[in-house]
C-alpha cells in the first residue's frame, strides 16, 4: 500500500507562511500567507479598489484599511516602507511590493 505524501516542505524562507499583523490581515485575510501570495493580495486589493493613484503611479493612496497598515499616512509613495509590511517581510520598492530576507531592509527607506 502507498504511504501517503507529506505537504511538501517550504523550499526557502520567503516561501514559508508568515502570520499578518491585525492591519494587515484586514487587507490579506487572517491567515498566514506565503510573502508572494501577501505581495500578491496586496496588489489585488490596490487594484480592486483603485488606490494607485492614476497620474503618479508610485504612489499609493490608502483607503480606511490601508492607513493602518501605512501607519497613518494617506499616500505612501514606493520608495517607503510600512511598519505592517516589513512585519511581514515586504517592502514597497520601486513599483512593487517585494520579498525580503529576515532582517534585511535592501535599499527601502524606513
């Protein structure tokens, strides 16, 4: 008789599932996320919701929920980062929310 697979093992750290803080998780959902499926979520709900703003497209204009997860600020232009999303790993950078390695900050402003 076959033993049954195993899930599969995350292959490196952004793969591994991280727990999104309350702000954030009123964009992504509660559950813990993979950094590419949080990046991904992310953008869908920006889309969704049209908060990119039209004419300076680095920029980023928070609704309700995204002003907790930007701490406060009503636009957040890609060069910043917010404290909800380095939590999880992310950072705003030049058009994208992109994967980091523990601890790193790779070029993001603070």
């Amino acid at each position: 008789m076959p033993t049954p697979k195993k899930a599969a093992a995350p292959k490196n750290a952004l793969s591994k599932p991280v727990q999104p803080d309350a702000a954030l998780a009123t964009v992504v959902g509660k559950d813990p996320l993979p950094r590419s499926e949080l990046t991904k979520k992310l953008w869908e709900y920006i889309r969704k919701h049209e908060l990119q703003d039209p004419k300076e497209k680095r920029n980023i204009r928070a609704d309700e929920n995204l002003l907790a997860v930007f701490d406060g600020k009503k636009v957040v232009s890609m060069g910043e980062q917010a404290p909800s999303l380095k939590q999880a790993g992310l950072c705003v950078l030049d058009g994208l929310w992109v994967e980091l390695g523990r601890g790193s900050s790779a070029g993001c402003l603070s």
